[in-house]
C-alpha cells in the first residue's frame, strides 16, 4: 500500500519544484499538492492521506493554523511544516500543531528521509487507535511540582540556564518536549542536541519562557493524584538508571557526547509509561494491577491489556517528534537490546545494562541468577559479562547517592 502525501504550499513555483525533485518516489508515494490551506483541507475531505507536508507562511491560512485543523480533523496525520522563514515566534507558534520541522532549501534526500522515518515507525504501533492517540500528543505530562518550580524560576531576574537546565533534565516530558524543539531546523542548528542543559542555553530563556507561558508545551497533570501511575517513583527509577549509565560510559572511557547520551538514553528509557498512562489511566491501573497480583512483567502486562509495550510506544512518540536516534533506539531496546541493528553503540548498552543492574540491586529477593537470560546473553555478546560486578559496585554507589558522575 503506497503512501499518501499531501504538500501545500501558495507558491506554484515551489510545488513545480517538489513535484520534479520527487518524481522518483511516484511508484512509492501518492502525491498530491495544494495551492493554500482551504484547497487541503477541502482535498482531505474527498482522499485519505498519510502525510501532510506546509509552508510556514501563507495567505488567508498560514501553515500553523492549516496544521491544527488538520490535527482536529485528521489526527491520524502526520504533520510536517516546510518554510523558509526560521524565526523563532513563527516556530512557537507552530510547535503544538507540528511533528516535524524541515528548513528550506530542503533536498530531495532530507524531505523523504524525515517522511520515511515519521512513517516507518508506525510498525512499532500495530494498532491504529492507539497511533492515533499518540500522534495527537502535544507533550508527555510533567510533574505538576517540578512545573510549578520551573515557572517560579523562570519568573526570577536573574535566573542562570543552568538552573533551568537542572530543572528541566529531572522531568521525562519537560526534556522530551525541549529536544523536540531544539533539534528542529527552525532554530538552524545543523545538529542534534541530545542535552537538555546545551538546550536552554541554545534556545535562550525567552524562548524557553514563551514555550512554557503562551504555547503551553509543558503539560500537566491537574488530577495526578488520581493516575494510576506513581510519577515519582517513575522519575526515581529514570534518575538512578541514568546515573549508573553515565557512570558506566564514564568507566569505560567515553568522551563527553557518549557519557551525555548515556545518561539521556537512561533517562528516557522509560517513557512509553507516561505516554501509555496518558493514553488510558484507569487501563494501566489494570496493567499494574496485573503485575501485582501475577508477578509478571511490564511488557507482558500491557501487550495483554494494549497490544503494545512501553518500549515501543516510547520509541514511536520519540522518533515521531524527531528526537535523536541515539535516544530512540535505547527507548525502543532496553528489554531486547540484541534486536537493535548495532547492539554494541554505548547509549544502547549502557541504558539496558543500568535498568537491569539497577532491578537487580533492588530486588528483595536473592537469587543465584538474577539477571533476565536475554540480558545475560547479550552482556556476553558485546564482551561485557566481566564488568558486571563492577559496574554493581557502581550501581551501589548511585543508589547510596555516593556517585558524582559529572
């Protein structure tokens, strides 16, 4: 089944250019093109599409608002914005209704290369309801305390970056949503920002304090004390993971980019829970309560009640937004790290490994084998079985809140 894409843009000249810099995906992709915002949508109401691809800046209807109608009408879309103009309250404004941002000029290669990789990862989702959900996700919610200090400070006259970098790095939706922003091209960076502290610093404090105040990118739980889901403990757990892999790329002699990758990769690892507890909370009640009463794992729990696992649901929001693939492939293996296409990349090892150290140091229980056989069998593959002890005493050290691994 081909792909349907939608390109707009008021500009015939544009859309002359697309039609020929992609003439040869037209056996792959069904492509239309419209001259404005109301040609598409009237368009989408006579043809399904996959895709809809639109400048920034039109007449009558300007790319931001096309997009959000779309996200009303069609949220089975994804939404994709293509413009020339990088100002950065042209972004704002655009960041709730868009997946992804691409910066003219824009080759042939990076247009089907972003198509291609929004679209490939719905085979992690099977099941459509379920993708839809997601694609219509603004942001993963963010604890309401850390909220609420993150606006107190940013409120203060003299607030450092590295403050709000602080505050930012210890909450899953506050950086997931930063390192949507950063790393599209409307802030013309030119690479990936894995860091949620280089983040702020590139973005500025106004950026990030009309992200927060008027787009409202960070959202909240008004009722958490009612989700079934222990945010906190949630949290706890990505931090501890997240020390142990930046203390284990620290041991093994990292540069700076792995040690930071490892400890976002540890940090993320889990963040299909909090998009599988927005997506039904009273249903990941039951997967908890599955897990109480029959001893069974996480992803056995929500394949049941789901049809998908955290892993995935994580990895398909992540790599929708556009999120580095050194982030998404740790979210998407940490249980089966040996699927990955290169099991031995540092994030991906130390993410896995850490999340199974740590379990293991917090088991009640004390077993000969503690260690999962699949993780044990990758451990071996990659040529760390060794190290495991070593990097215990590491994960000791991190639950103990000994270890400083700067």
């Amino acid at each position: 089944m081909s792909l349907s894409v939608l390109f707009v843009d008021d500009e015939s000249y544009v859309l002359d250019g697309l039609r020929r810099m992609l003439r040869n995906k037209h056996k792959e992709w069904d492509m239309r093109f419209a001259p404005g915002g109301e040609e598409a949508l009237a368009m989408m109401e006579e043809k399904h599409f996959d895709v809809i691809i639109s400048d920034m800046r039109m007449p009558k209807m300007d790319g931001a608002d096309l997009l959000a109608e779309v996200k009303k009408r069609h949220p089975h879309m994804v939404r994709i914005i293509l413009s020339g103009h990088s100002e950065k309250e042209m972004a704002l404004k655009s960041v709730q209704a868009a997946h992804r941002y691409l910066a003219k000029p824009c080759d042939s290669a990076k247009i089907i290369s972003t198509i291609n990789d929004a679209c490939l990862i719905r085979s992690l989702l099977p099941d459509a309801k379920i993708r839809g959900f997601f694609i219509q996700m603004e942001s993963l919610p963010s604890l309401p305390s850390l909220y609420m200090e993150l606006m107190e400070s940013l409120n203060e006259p003299d607030v450092s970056t590295r403050k709000i970098g602080d505050i930012i790095a210890r909450d899953l939706g506050m950086t997931t949503k930063l390192l949507k922003m950063v790393n599209s091209s409307f802030f013309g960076l030119g690479r990936n920002v894995n860091d949620p502290f280089q983040a702020v610093k590139l973005l500025g404090l106004e950026s990030i304090r009309t992200l927060v105040l008027t787009v409202e990118v960070f959202s909240i739980f008004s009722d958490a004390g009612k989700s079934s889901l222990d945010l906190d403990e949630l949290l706890t757990h990505s931090m501890k993971v997240a020390n142990l892999a930046k203390a284990i790329a620290l041991s093994e002699g990292c540069n700076e980019k792995e040690k930071d990758e490892a400890f976002f990769a540890g940090m993320l690892h889990d963040v299909g829970k909090l998009a599988l507890s927005t997506y039904k909370k009273e249903q990941y009640g039951e997967v908890l309560e599955k897990i109480r009463v029959e001893s069974c794992s996480y992803e056995a729990a929500e394949t049941e009640i789901f049809k998908t696992t955290h892993s995935e649901a994580g990895a398909y929001v992540l790599c929708l937004w556009g999120l580095p693939v050194a982030l998404v492939k740790p979210v998407a293996f940490h249980h089966h790290p040996l699927f990955a296409s290169d099991p031995k990349e540092m994030a991906l090892m130390a993410a896995a490994l850490s999340n199974a150290i740590i379990k293991v140091l917090e088991s009640p229980e004390s077993v000969e084998n503690p260690y999962p056989e699949e993780i044990m069998e990758y451990a071996e593959i990659v040529g760390v079985t060794g190290r495991i002890s070593a990097w215990e005493a590491l994960g000791r050290d991190v639950l103990q809140n000994r270890g400083e691994y700067e």
